[in-house]
C-alpha cells in the first residue's frame, strides 16, 4: 500500500510524478514515453484501448474531440512529467501557447527574439514581442546603441513588465499562483514520492482494460533472438488484478531465463 502523497513511475525518458490516489486508477497499465523530435514532444502516455492517450489527460479526464480540440489540458510549470492534479488545469489552446516551454532563442527565455542586420552596415535588434487584443506588438533594442548582452537584457526586462501588467499573461502564466510546491527538487529523494520502476517491473507486460465481451487482462509477451519471432501468454483477471499481473510477470520471467540463459 502507497502511503507517500505521490508516486513518481520511472519510465526511459524520464519520470511522471502523480498524486498516489491517481495510481490506482492506471490498473497495471504501463506508463510510457511519447518521443517525437524535439525535446518539447517528449510527454508521458499511457495505451486505452490501443491508443496514445497523454498521462495529463487520462487524470484530468479530459478528450479533446469533446471541445473540438479547442481546449487542452496544460501543466502550469511547464514540466510535462509532473502530472500532479494541483500543477493541471484545462485551458484554451492560446494560454497553452503562452505558457509553453518553448521558445526561440538560445538563452531559453520566452517573448524575445534576435533580428539580423539586413545590410552590411546595420546593427542586429534584440526584440521583445507580445500578443495584446489579438495584436502582435513589438518593441526593438538596437546593438547600435547597447551591445548584444546589454540589449538582450533590456529586451527581457521589457518583456517581465509586459507579463505583469497584461491579465491575459499573468494569469496563464501563473504569476500569482506559484509556490515552492510547483518545484520538486529531486525526487529520488523527496519524503513525499515513492519510486516506482516501470522498466524493470512491467516490461514486457501490458494491460487490457475490460468492455463489453472480454474481462480485463495481462498479456506478457517475449522475443526469442533464435528463432525470431515473438511469443506471448494472456492472463485473465477474474477477482484479484494483482494475481493475474504477478502471474504474467512470473511466466515472462521464466521465458527470459530460458531464452536468453548464456
């Protein structure tokens, strides 16, 4: 039994921090990472009904299609692995864009971007840029007259007092609203999470929730380097969903002892 406020699930990418009273809910189903490209892309998912559902939505019960992917569900401190319910909230897709970890400069600051001299002779621009009314305004801080750093810092000085003083910004920013509770710290060591390593644990293993034919089940599944070709066992849940996990687990095991034994 989890007496720990929240679980942290290792996954290879990283590790997704919920509240304990989330994991139970999961029901043996492996939490994963969805990798794409860029650093940005990298999210935790988990697999309902053979499809990629983001971690964020399933605790947040939230389906795109039912705001007709007007709305998304956005993690306040821009940490996509902490999926505590206190650091979720389901906004439009605007406040998501301003509060997202992107941005397009080399310092990772948003709202500011460098311009390139268009002739020989001119001087680069450090901008500050933001959305007011549905309007893109700019202000400019010419190298000509700062040099670059000197620049670059005006701009983002700039850019805070635009946050403080636009509603819009603020609030989606959460400016108000954050605390020490939004920052971890390490959480191997954190009194309040117990570790839980998905990879060693559940590999190979996966959950299939029940409908309207089937019960629940496990199905755990093996490669063999030899001949090539996968092997898999399907374990019902009939009363305990823990005895048909250990069982998976225990058959997965031993075909990992025979198959890969030096």
């Amino acid at each position: 039994m989890i007496t720990s406020k929240y679980v942290g699930l290792v996954t290879k990418h990283g590790v997704a921090i919920i509240d304990s009273d989330q994991y139970p809910k999961l029901k043996g189903r492996k939490v994963f990472a969805n990798t794409n490209k860029t650093k940005y892309s990298i999210y935790p998912v988990i697999n309902i009904n053979k499809k990629r559902v983001p971690l964020a939505n399933f605790i947040k019960n939230h389906n795109p299609k039912d705001s007709n992917g007007n709305l998304t569900v956005d993690h306040k401190n821009r940490n996509t692995w902490d999926n505590r319910d206190e650091n979720l909230r389901i906004i439009d897709k605007t406040g998501q864009r301003i509060n997202s970890a992107y941005s397009n400069n080399p310092y990772d600051y948003h709202g500011v971007y460098f311009s390139k001299p268009r002739t020989k002779n001119g001087t680069g621009y450090w901008i500050a840029f933001w959305m007011e009314n549905k309007v893109m305004k700019r202000m400019y801080f010419p190298i000509g007259i700062d040099d670059y750093d000197t620049a670059f810092e005006k701009a983002v000085e700039y850019r805070l007092l635009i946050e403080l003083f636009i509603p819009e910004y603020y609030e989606n920013l959460c400016l108000f609203e954050k605390s020490d509770s939004f920052t971890l710290g390490d959480i191997n060591n954190h009194p309040d999470i117990t570790i839980i390593d998905q990879t060693k644990e559940m590999t190979g293993i996966d959950y299939h929730p029940p409908n309207k034919r089937k019960r629940a089940y496990y199905t755990a599944t093996i490669y063999n380097k030899k001949t090539k070709k996968r092997k898999s066992k399907t374990f019902t849940v009939w009363d305990d969903s823990d005895d048909a996990k250990n069982k998976s687990l225990n058959w997965r095991k031993k075909k990992v002892l025979k198959y890969y034994k030096k």
